[in-house]
C-alpha cells in the first residue's frame, strides 16, 4: 500500500523543522521563528481548551489534531531558556523527538476527518452479478419512501385485502404510529369492493374501530372514484381521544351519531361566559336541509352537564341551535317592572319579559304593521302569573292612553288592586256578560262616530292624532269557566266570539285568559284563530311540561319545539341512587316558576322568559299613568241610550237578557231564560227557536237535549 500524499508532505514537515526548533533559539533568540512557533502554541493550546469545554464526542481527536503545535512551542521555550544546547545536548534530542513523534504517532492529517479511510483507493472487489428479483406485485419499482415500502410488505403478506394495492403511505405529524394509506385496485378499472375496516386492520395490529375508509376525491394530477379509497389508521389519536377527547371529538362522538342526542349535527364552537356563569354550544346540521331533532336531556349526558330542567336551555334557529348550560337557574331571578321599560314605542312595542340568555323580550299594545288594535292570549294554571303578566300589560296600555276594562269570574285582591287604576273592573258572569256586551255595542257606535277632521266615520288607527276616541282592551279572566256559566255562558261565548272577529278595526281588543286553549273549553276555532293571528300568545305553567307544550302548540301555526316549564326550579344535588342507599331525604331547594311563561312570536317562536315583576304589595301607581283612560262622552252617552251603561254589579234587570216572563197553562209565571232558574238544559222551546240562528248553536242545542 502506497503512503497517501498529505501523510508524506506531513512527514517531510517534521522532518525539517525539527532542526530549526534546535537551532533557532540558540543561535537567533531574537529571531522571528521564535515568535511565530510560540504563536502557533498557543493557537493549539486555545484548541485544546474548546475541546475540552465543548462536552462533545470527538474531543479526544481533535487535541490530538492540535497536539504538534503545542509540542513544538514547548521544545522552542525549553531550548531558548537553557544554557547552550542545555546538558547532554538536550535541546537536539528534543526536537529529534517531537520530529519522531510526528513521524510515528498518526499523523496530523489522518485526524482531520471523523472516519478513516484506506491510504490508497483500492479497487473494490466486484461480486458476481445476481439475478435481478422479478418486481413484485405490492412492490413495484416507484422510488416509494421507506414507510410505503414496509406498508406494502404487511399489505402483501396479509393477501392483498380487498384485491388492492398500496398507493403511498403518509405519516401524520408528530404522530408514532399514524398513517394514511393511499389504496388502489390492482385490476385496472375495476372498483374497490369487499374492503372492510377489520381487513385494513389487521395486517397492522390495531382495531378495526381505530380505521376509517373514505372515498378519495379527484384531484389534478391524480386519479379518484370507486377504484381508489382512503385508509385512515389512527391507534395513538384514537387512545388520546377516548381519555381527553376535544369539545369537537366528544361532540361527533357522543352526540352527534345516530343514537345522539341530536343527530347529524356538527359543533360550531363551545363558548363560557363565566360573568353570567353560563357555557354555550353552538351547532349546525351537516346537512343544512335537515330539521334538527334535539333531546335535551341526551344531550346534557352525553356532554357531562347535570340533566336539569331549570339550567339546560336550547333554542332552535332553522337548521341552527343553542345550547345554554347555566351554573344556577337563570329564570329564578326576579326582573322588576318599570315605566320605562313599559313604556310602548312608537310602533306599540313594549318590554314584558327576559328571556335566559338576558336577552328583552317584547310585546305589543297595538298592531303597527297591520293598522289595527292587538288582541291577546294568556293562558296558565292558577298561581302562575297570569295576573302578574296583566298588570305590566294594562299598564303599558295605559301609557300608550288606552281604555282597560276588567272581568273575572271571582273576586280576588290583585284584581281589586288593578281596578283603582283602570277605568273599569268587575268580579262575576253577569259582569263579564254586560262588560262584552258593551264592548260589542261599542263596534257599532264607533262605526258611525265622526271624525272630526271631515265629519266622516273611519276606522281605527293607532297612533292617528285626529281619532276622536281611544283604544279599548277587555280582558276576561278565566274566560274558560266564565263560557261554561249555565246562565251568562251563551252570552259571553258569542259576544267574546264576534268581539275577537269584528273588534280590530274598530280599535277594541279582547284579551282573554284562561287554562285551555281549546274548543270544548269555551275557545271556538273563530275565537283562537284570530287571536293567534292577532297577538303573541303568553303560556304560563299548564300544570305538566305535555300540557305547556300542548298549549303553546295549539297557538302556534307549526309545530315548532316548545319550551320546558317545570314544575319548580330546583337543582340537582348528588346522586338520588346514593341517598335512596343511605335513606336520606331529598333536598328541597325548588324555586316557584310563577312568572315563567312561553311567548309565541310573530314568525311562530316559542322563547321561554320571565315576565317582569309588578309587585301589588307595593303601590302601583309609579307603572300607570297619572289620569286614568276613560270612554269619550260621545261613546258614554250612546251606550246610556242602549241602556248598557249604569252598574253593572246591579242584579239582572228584567228583560235584560231573556225575554219577560208569560204565564203558562196553568196560569203560574214562568222565566224563559236558559236553563230554568240555573240549570243546562233549556226548558222554553219558543225561545230556543228564536234563539239558534247558527249550526254552532245547533249543536250546542243538541247537546244540551241529550246531556253530551
């Protein structure tokens, strides 16, 4: 073997200097040679420090590298500072030293590189040609990176699954082992069929659940359809996922599949509003056709949250919904009543609740949009806040200067209260009869009362300076028993009836209440048609969530999904398992949901809110106006003249509503009117062939002859 180039010149090096190391200190101390091998040292001795500093492997190779320089600075200063050629000619004898060591010791050269290699390039010996392997068929020869490779192999030992082959197999980012597999058919044109997620599983030792197939699109420069599908392997997201799974991941998993809680929905974004102390998910159908089909209390288990009416809130908005998850119940706070906010605007809309989300919930006093007065509906069980919710509603009228006139079946004290500031109010069936009565007549003597502008009668608008009388709102408190009375029910069921139909344009409004919304309870379809079409409907608690969502529906004209109303608002607290264990009591922590009611907007929304507090043990005077509204004396006057106008707590006058009394075949008086002296049925045949002019009032006739 031939000695390499730069090891020979390195040699020859040491060789001559080695002389001048002996000989220029002692001849020429002053000379520059000294200066420049003393400089050189130190350069090596600098090397030998970051060496050792750098902590690094190859530190041992590289003071070696340097080890000539500094060996020749130490021969240089030892023969400069001996005398002579020092003893035995010491200063000879090391510098023939450091030229042995420099031709002995591996040379400086060979130590410039990290690997050694053969002085000479020898030729290498050539192997005898193998016979090339015939290309294999899950291995074709495309320059395929190490991962694809091995992919193929496990594909190819498992049979091909499916008759496919491996495209190109992708890592996923900072991921061990996560991949995507690229699958094609082998037979060209032909679709991939019979691949299942077990089959792509098992050749690379997961479970069939961590791999999803999917159809691989068509994109420029590759090829797509049914010949070609997307494998994605996933063991190490999948683990991840089961134990933390994101907001996202929870939701499609638990929520969001067929037997979710509302399927074939996507999250849009979860939000927390710890100021309100309340989380909100947003989502969407993935299918924007899609109607969304929403369990609630599905859903709060799926998410983990407390499965708890009084908290859990979702409103549906087209394909869109919100879920509101409070920390306490949001509606058991009470929102107090104020002139302001009860003051109507100049479209009639006023403020009358709060909705969950704090959002002002608002109502009308008038019909801005279709020129008229508004009717209104309230239903509800006793206790829950019908009268509350007519109190903030009179007073807004009364703001706005409309008329208010009161009826309820009974007596009672919040009812009493209202009357010192309305201008009228009574307390029985024959009250409500003459109060609908006189709001009847009231239609025809507006329709003939002129205008003072031109002398000529117009109908009502709101809001027009030039009408010479007010609005009138009647309400009817417990309308529902008052229309089943056996001696006024027929009067105030067809006066209530031709009120709601004729009553708008004459700027009369009815505002009936009661705890159904149905026909056999007084409403006709007449009646809750026009009244659902010509108001918002307010349902209070019906006495069951069914019932609530059964009246709220029957005022609606969709189907939409109705709010909850529970019983109480009460929290969950612990497990009722544990305390049926331990026999512990329930806690009693409910809240009265007296004041929460569904309201129906005009596009057919049912939105749960609580209606704003009026509190009657307090005085009402700071919601109502100063003066209150009367009837002008025009309209005064020709009710006196009809003889509808006086006390109408008087006892029935004589005529009033049946016919004066005759005297029979036995000579004995006998009354006409219906139901003899209080009872159903009817006993004066004339009369009830005066009396049915209408097929309701047929077979309302029917039905009282055979007691249905």
């Amino acid at each position: 073997m031939t000695t390499p180039r730069s090891a020979a010149l390195e040699r020859l090096a040491y060789t001559l200097a080695a002389p001048v190391l002996a000989v220029a200190p002692n001849m020429y101390p002053d000379s520059p040679v000294n200066q420049v091998v003393q400089l050189a040292g130190a350069a090596g001795a600098a090397g030998w420090f970051l060496a050792v500093r750098s902590n690094e492997i190859g530190a041992g190779r590289k003071m070696l590298r340097w080890s000539p320089l500094v060996l020749a600075a130490a021969v240089d200063v030892a023969a400069k500072t001996t005398t002579g050629w020092g003893p035995y000619w010491m200063d000879g004898l090391l510098a023939a030293g450091w030229a042995a060591a420099g031709l002995l010791v591996m040379p400086f050269s060979r130590h410039t590189r990290r690997r050694h290699r053969p002085a000479v390039a020898a030729p290498a010996p050539q192997p005898a040609p193998a016979e090339a392997p015939e290309p294999s068929v899950a291995q074709p020869d495309d320059g395929a990176d190490l991962l694809t490779r091995d992919a193929r192999i496990l594909w190819e030992q498992a049979g091909m699954p499916g008759r496919t082959h491996i495209v190109k197999a992708t890592r996923h980012p900072g991921q061990q082992h996560d991949m995507t597999i690229l699958l094609r058919a082998s037979e060209t044109g032909r679709p991939i069929t019979g691949l299942s997620e077990a089959a792509v599983a098992a050749p690379f030792g997961v479970h069939s659940s961590d791999v999803n197939l999917a159809e691989v699109a068509i994109q420029p420069g590759r090829q797509g359809g049914p010949g070609w599908m997307e494998a994605r392997i996933t063991p190490d997201a999948n683990a991840r996922r089961r134990t933390k799974p994101t907001a996202q991941e929870r939701w499609t998993d638990r929520v969001a599949g067929p037997n979710g809680g509302a399927p074939g929905s996507e999250l849009v974004h979860k939000t927390r509003d710890d100021e309100r102390g309340v989380t909100f998910y947003r989502a969407r159908m993935a299918d924007s056709t899609d109607t969304p089909r929403i369990d609630l209390a599905k859903v709060c288990r799926a998410l983990g949250l407390p499965e708890d009416d009084s908290c859990n809130f979702v409103l549906i908005d087209g394909a869109e919904f919100l879920i509101s998850a409070f920390d306490e119940p949001p509606l058991s706070q009470i929102f107090s009543a104020t002139r302001e906010l009860l003051t109507p605007d100049a479209k009639g809309m006023y403020v009358c609740g709060v909705t969950i989300t704090g959002q002002p919930v608002r109502t009308m006093v008038y019909q801005h949009d279709k020129n008229a007065a508004a009717h209104g509906l309230t239903l509800g069980v006793s206790r829950s806040g019908k009268t509350q919710y007519f109190a903030i509603n009179m007073a807004a009228q009364s703001l706005d200067g409309q008329v208010v006139w009161l009826s309820t079946v009974r007596k009672d004290e919040k009812t009493t209260t209202l009357g010192r500031y309305i201008d009228r109010q009574g307390s029985n069936a024959l009250w409500m009869a003459r109060q609908l009565r006189a709001a009847k007549a009231l239609c025809e003597i507006r329709a003939e009362m002129p205008w003072p502008h031109d002398g000529q009668p117009h109908d009502y608008k709101p809001g027009d300076t030039r009408c010479p009388y007010r609005q009138l709102n009647v309400y009817a408190d417990e309308f529902m028993t008052a229309a089943q009375d056996g001696d006024f029910g027929e009067f105030i069921q067809k006066d209530g009836d031709d009120l709601t139909v004729t009553g708008l344009k004459y700027g009369i409004g009815f505002n009936p209440a009661g705890q159904s919304p149905f026909a056999h309870n007084g409403f006709s379809t007449e009646m809750k048609d026009n009244l659902r079409q010509n108001s918002r409907p307010v349902i209070f608690n019906m006495g069951s969530p069914g019932a609530t969502r059964k009246a709220a529906e029957g005022t609606m004209e969709n189907a939409y999904d109705v709010p909850t109303i529970p019983a109480r608002y009460s929290r969950s607290e612990g497990s009722a398992i544990e305390r049926a264990m331990r026999g512990e009591a329930d806690p009693e922590n409910g809240v009265s949901t007296g004041g929460v009611a569904v309201i129906v907007l005009d596009n057919g929304r049912a939105v749960l809110m609580r209606s704003l507090y009026a509190d009657f043990d307090t005085d009402l005077s700071g919601l109502f106006p100063d003066e209150v509204n009367r009837l002008t004396d025009y309209e005064v006057a020709e009710l006196t003249k009809r003889g509808l106008w006086f006390d109408w707590n008087e006892p029935v006058r004589a005529g009033e509503f049946w016919p004066e009394p005759d005297e029979d075949d036995d000579g004995e008086g006998r009354s006409r009117r219906r139901g003899g002296g209080g009872g159903r049925g009817p006993k004066g045949g004339g009369r009830r062939s005066e009396q049915l002019a209408s097929p309701r009032q047929a077979l309302e006739a029917i039905r009282n002859l055979t007691d249905a």
